[in-house]
C-alpha cells in the first residue's frame, strides 16, 4: 500500500500590528518602548486573533499580508522582519500562515462582517487575550525583533 497523497497546505499571511503608545492626555508621549498590539475580534468564530487571511491566486505571501490587515483593521502598516509561521490543521487540512511586524501608520478601524472589534493592548494583555495558544508565541516573538531594532 502506497503512501496517502499529502494534502497541499492552506496558504495565508498575516502580521501582528504594533503602534507606539499614543500621547497621553497631557501631552507627553509614554516612556520609549511602550507598545500596543491590536488584536481583532472575528464573529464568525468568536475569536480574538491577529490579522490573517488566505492568499489569493498569484498573490505574494508579504502582499496578502498587507491587504489582510487593511481589510480586517482598517490600518495601513509597514511590515517589518518576518515573526515565526504558523502551522496547523483546518478541518484536517493543513494551514501555513505567514506573519510579519507590521507597524500602524494611518487609518481607521470600521467593523464590518468579518471583524466586529479591534481593540489596541498592551503585550502581555494581548497574550492574555489571545483565544488560540498558537498566537501567544507571536507576541512574545514581536516583543523580542522590536527590542532588537528600537
């Protein structure tokens, strides 16, 4: 008996999104290396998870990623240094999704169909509030690349 064909993987791409705390009310911004991670809120699952989504056919990994995160936040970014993939199984196929820091430059968030909150925390908050165990790492791996190039 031969072996099962391998199924082709899911493929999908998204970033963690970070912002430098805002300037508080009076004025002074907080201490240097203060960070928000923004974390979405999908209906559909019921879930809190970084901005993610499939790629589209002929689509480039880092292109995707910046399209899912306007699309599900509103937020045009800049990507940074790539953060660990991750790796599992959607109703038993495989799923690879690619992740960047990106950090947010403009825009605003409007909740639409697929995600109905957005909300900016801080990392160990975010961590907390993260559904999937397989987010936790990225927050913990973005916190790591930003101390080495702030």
């Amino acid at each position: 008996m031969g072996q099962p064909a391998t199924q082709t993987p899911i493929r999908a791409a998204g970033a963690v999104l970070w912002r430098r705390t805002p300037v508080s009310e009076l004025g002074h911004r907080e201490p240097l290396g203060r960070i928000e991670i923004a974390l979405i809120h999908r209906p559909r699952y019921d879930d809190w998870s970084h901005p993610k989504g499939k790629l589209k056919s002929g689509e480039a990994v880092a292109q995707a990623a910046l399209r899912e995160v306007k699309e599900e936040t509103g937020m045009d970014c800049l990507l940074g240094p790539q953060l660990p993939a991750s790796y599992y199984l959607v109703n038993g196929r495989p799923k690879e999704v690619r992740y960047w820091a990106a950090e947010a430059v403009g825009g605003s968030f409007v909740p639409n169909r697929e995600v109905d909150l957005l909300v900016w925390l801080p990392p160990a908050a975010a961590r907390r509030r993260l559904t999937h165990e397989r987010d936790r790492p990225l927050v913990d791996a973005l916190v790591r690349t930003l101390g080495n190039i702030t």
